[in-house]
C-alpha cells in the first residue's frame, strides 16, 4: 500500500466490525480462492505451480496466473483465507480501490519474480517447482501487518498477542511446500518493497516538479512587475 509506512495516515485497530462489511475485494478475493481450490481438487489436477522446466511455454503464462489463487492443498487455502479476512482491516482504510490497486500490483511484481526466478533455475539446470496459493497477497500484506497495525495481549494466554496467531499461519504457509512456497514467499515480501520505492520516489519527483512549477511562475511574474515598471517610468 502506497502509504503503508507513513504513521500519520496508519496505526490501524486489529479489531473492526465483523464480516465483509465494506470489504467487496476482500470477500471476492478469499471466495475466488477457494472456488478455485475447490475446482481444481475435483478436477484432480494436483500442482498448478509452474516448473523452471516449462518456464517457456506461452501457456504457462495463464498457469502462472490461476496459481496465484488455487491452492494445492486444502489446509493451505484455510490458513490463507485465514489471513487474508485478518487483513480486510486495510481495505477498510484505505478504500476497495486503492487496496484492490495495491493487490494488483503485488500479483504482477510477484510474477516477474518468479519468471525471473524460474528463468535463473532454467540456466542453471535447477529443478524449481513454484509453489500454488495467493502468496502475493498475503505476504505482500504481511509487512504492513506487522509494522502499522497495533496488537494486544491476550488475556488467556498472556505470552501471545493478538497479532501471534496470523504469524503462526503464515509461517506454515512459508514451509507447506517446500522451496517453492519459500520463494513464492519472499516474492511476495519483495513486491511490497518494491512498490514502497516505486510510489515514494513517484511522490519525491512530483514535489520536486511542483516546486520548478511554483519556482518559474513566481520568476515570470517577477519578470512581468519588472517590465511593467519600467514602462511606467519611461
């Protein structure tokens, strides 16, 4: 989220209203995940996750797509519906619109990595298996989580937070799969990274560009009071 880390427009409450109440991307989003799972479970089509073998087929383009939502397994889908209903918090905030924005751009971020990661094992005779799941977007969201949303002790168990139970979660979604969830992973971390620096250095060009604006405005009418007067005194 393009300002994700700028406290004056965060520290988000972990507690809300419950439900999808104002929540239309997040409610469609945990549903097309899990219809997706559930389609591909009865079609018996076991991993969608592309290989570093097949990284040049023109069709893995589509699969590299629909792995971003299916999941392999059952308990994978859970855990990250789980989280993904903890994160609706930021749609909320910010609005359908600029959150749906920001998944947006973490899926495609998300995707070059993993052309690029799969491109990388393909020279090198590595054998990669991606993992399948909505990575991009629960860890893409999981840096914003940890840092601007506040959390609490819980009062039956004192040493947990509020915040320690979607950890858990998604640290087993880190390791379900291997080296491919690992990767799908970090690429999913790196995304919101990379758009952090994206939208300041966006932001930074803007002001920069709005004060040469400001700056040859106030030069020209200068130079217009300047010409001005000395018509008048000849």
């Amino acid at each position: 989220l393009h300002v994700t880390y700028n406290r004056k427009f965060m520290m988000l409450s972990d507690t809300g209203s419950n439900g999808f109440y104002r929540c239309p991307v997040s409610k469609g989003l945990i549903v097309t995940s899990c219809a997706a799972t559930a389609g591909v479970a009865m079609a018996g089509l076991g991993s969608i996750g592309v290989a570093s073998g097949t990284v040049v087929h023109p069709t893995d383009a589509l699969r590299l797509l629909t792995s971003q939502f299916a999941s392999e397994h059952v308990r994978d889908c859970i855990m990250s519906s789980v989280v993904l209903y903890t994160f609706r918090v930021f749609e909320r905030r910010f609005g359908s619109r600029k959150f749906a924005n920001a998944l947006f751009s973490s899926a495609v971020l998300s995707a070059c990595f993993h052309i690029g990661t799969l491109a990388f094992c393909r020279s090198r005779g590595i054998q990669l298996q991606l993992a399948s799941g909505p990575y991009p977007f629960v860890f893409s969201l999981l840096i914003p989580f940890l840092f601007d949303v506040p959390s609490t002790r819980s009062a039956a168990v004192p040493l947990f937070t509020t915040k320690t139970f979607i950890y858990l979660l998604a640290t087993n979604l880190v390791v379900s799969q291997g080296i491919g969830s690992l990767v799908c992973s970090i690429a999913g971390l790196v995304s919101i990274v990379v758009e952090d620096i994206v939208s300041a250095s966006w932001n930074d060009f803007k002001l920069v560009a709005l004060s040469l604006l400001q700056a040859d405005c106030c030069m020209h009418y200068v130079a217009s009071v300047y010409i001005e007067d000395c018509s008048d005194v000849r």
